[in-house]
C-alpha cells in the first residue's frame, strides 16, 4: 500500500490521474462492452451488417455503435472481447516476467561480490553438452538426461573426495545469472517473442501468455538487481547479517518490502508492453487463431479496407493505442509517487 504522501504525489500528478482514468475506462469496457453491444461477436448479420449501397460492411450508426467487420460481425463485441483477451495476456504474461525478474534480480543483487562456490567439473561439461544437442537437436529429453547424469557423477566425485574431478572453477551466482540475462538481452523482445510464437505448432492463450512472460523478464531482473545492491549495503540489513539472520529470512524481512515498489512500477509497465507483444503477435498471424477476436488480427484483416471502411482500422489502432498510453502513463506516475526524492 502507498504511505499517505506517496498517494498525495500520485493524485497530484496530472499524468498518473489520466493513465489511471484509462486503464479504468479500459477495464470497464472489457466487462461490459460486449453487453452494450448486444451482438454476438462470433455471427455474421447479413441482414442489418450489409450495405446494399456500397457492397461493404455498414458504418458505425444506431444498429452496429462501431459498424460491423468484413463477415458482417459486430465490431463493437469484438472490440469487447479483444479487450478481455489482451488484458487477460497482459495481466497473466507481466505476472510471470516481474516474479521470474523479481526474484533472479533480488538473489543476484543480493550475491554480488561473493567469491562463489566450485562447481564440479562435470556439471560444467554436462550443462555444455545439453545446450549444444538442445540446439542441434531440437528436444529436450535428451539434453536433461545429459544433466541428470552430469549432476550426479558431480555429486559422487564430492562425495568420494576425487579433488581433480570435484574440484572445478567457482562460479558466482551473480555472474551466472546475469551472463544469462545478458544472452537474453541479445535477441529483441518483439523478435524473440514472434520467433518463438511461429515456431509453435498451436498457439492457445495459454501458450500466448507463457511466451510472453518466460521471454520478458530480462530487463526487469537488471533494475532488481540494481535495487537489492543499494538495499544490501543499508545499515540495518548489514546488521542483520552480523547477527547470523539466515539469508532467506534476511530476503523476506528487509529486501522484498523495499522492492514492494519497485514491483509496482515495472508491472505497470510491463502491462503495456505485453499489450503491444500480443497485438503484434495476432498482427503477424502467429497469435490466437481465428475467429478469435484479438486487436492484432482485428487490425490486419481491416487494413486491406481502410479507405472504404475506414472504422475497421480506426477503432482496434485507438484501442491499442489507449491500452498502451494509459498503462504507460500510470506506471510513470507511481514510479514518481514512490520515489523518495520527491520529497
């Protein structure tokens, strides 16, 4: 929850009261929308949708608010159900990516400079073997066999004290994950998101808000990280450690409230990107498949048309556009609420 002068920075900021009343607007018409509409989203109404006169779907007017789509089909209930479809992704997707950042940021923050353990030799060999067949051959049974099998005889050789075979290079856990992060700050987000969404054989929701949030935590764990080494050097969790308080319990109490909002911030705007993510997604045609309504496809199907039925594209681009301004807006604002320096 916000202290009182962090809520009195946040209704004071002219930009976090506009990306508030959006996403709300937003959020209401995903609720309701499809039942101001009336109109199933998924038929066609050849009778009323169909204009005679122009041989193309009828315009927004008294029958269709937004007009109706190339099949004839409620533009306004489709618009509804896409709304729910993106949130739902959006919601879902930032989940997964802030916790999985969240919590690879705070434990590499937290072990930064540490000299490191050894890792047995074959464990380093093993965890080669199965990232070069994983690559080659496309499966994973295989390449978790190899590390199962190199853990284990790892494992074996620190038991049974065979030093050339136990004793191997320390590794920090800071340096492993964040050369991880660094492989994945390699590829775009967009581009790494669209690759892996064509190579899937059948894309669910899902399988949309899994690829989503298992490919956009990267950043997020950086600005974790960054925060849990400023938290780290504060007196009192400096003291903590000198009274031999257990590293988790350390974690709970003294690091996680500190990046309550730092939490709050990055869900904000993540929210939006994952909005853009999976309208691009549906846009390139490897989103949820027809007739599915979702903001990406709404809009490629309309942009054929555009100069005859102008509102086809109109009305998904001010959704996306919406959706993505608000949720922007909002997480500026509270990143400025939440910042101490404000005051």
């Amino acid at each position: 929850m916000l202290d009182p002068r962090a809520k009195a920075r946040f209704w004071n900021h002219r930009g976090a009261k506009i990306g508030a009343a959006l996403t709300l607007a937003l959020v209401a018409f995903a609720l309701f929308g499809p039942w101001l509409s009336g109109h199933d989203p998924y038929a066609s109404d050849f009778a009323r949708g169909y204009s005679s006169a122009t041989g193309f779907p009828v315009p927004p007017g008294g029958d269709f608010l937004l007009g109706t789509d190339r099949l004839f089909r409620d533009q306004l209930a489709r618009l509804a159900l896409g709304a729910r479809i993106s949130l739902t992704v959006a919601f879902a997707a930032t989940a997964i990516s802030t916790l999985l950042g969240g919590a690879v940021g705070i434990v590499a923050g937290y072990y930064e400079g540490s000299p490191g353990m050894r890792v047995p030799w074959p464990c380093i060999v093993a965890l080669g073997t199965a990232i070069a067949l994983a690559m080659v051959r496309g499966t994973w049974s295989l390449p978790l066999a190899v590390l199962a099998v190199g853990a284990l005889v790892g494992t074996v050789a620190e038991r049974r004290g065979i030093a050339w075979l136990a004793r191997g290079p320390r590794m920090n856990v800071d340096v492993l994950l964040m050369r991880l992060v660094d492989v994945g700050l390699c590829f775009p987000f967009l581009l790494l998101v669209m690759a892996i969404g064509a190579a899937l054989e059948r894309t669910t929701l899902t399988s949309v808000l899994l690829v989503l949030g298992l490919t956009g935590w990267l950043g997020a764990a950086r600005l974790f990280r960054a925060k849990t080494m400023q938290i780290r050097s504060l007196a009192y969790v400096e003291a903590s450690r000198a009274l031999g308080q257990s590293t988790p319990l350390i974690l709970v109490r003294h690091v996680l409230p500190n990046v309550g909002g730092t939490f709050i911030v990055i869900a904000a705007l993540a929210t939006a990107q994952m909005i853009l993510a999976e309208s691009a997604l549906s846009y390139l045609g490897v989103g949820l498949a027809p007739p599915t309504p979702t903001w990406g496809r709404m809009l490629s199907e309309g942009q054929d048309v555009y100069a005859a039925a102008p509102w086809l594209v109109l009305a998904p681009a001010a959704a996306i556009l919406t959706a993505v301004l608000g949720f922007n807006l909002l997480g500026e604002g509270l990143r400025d609420a939440l910042d101490p320096r404000q005051d």
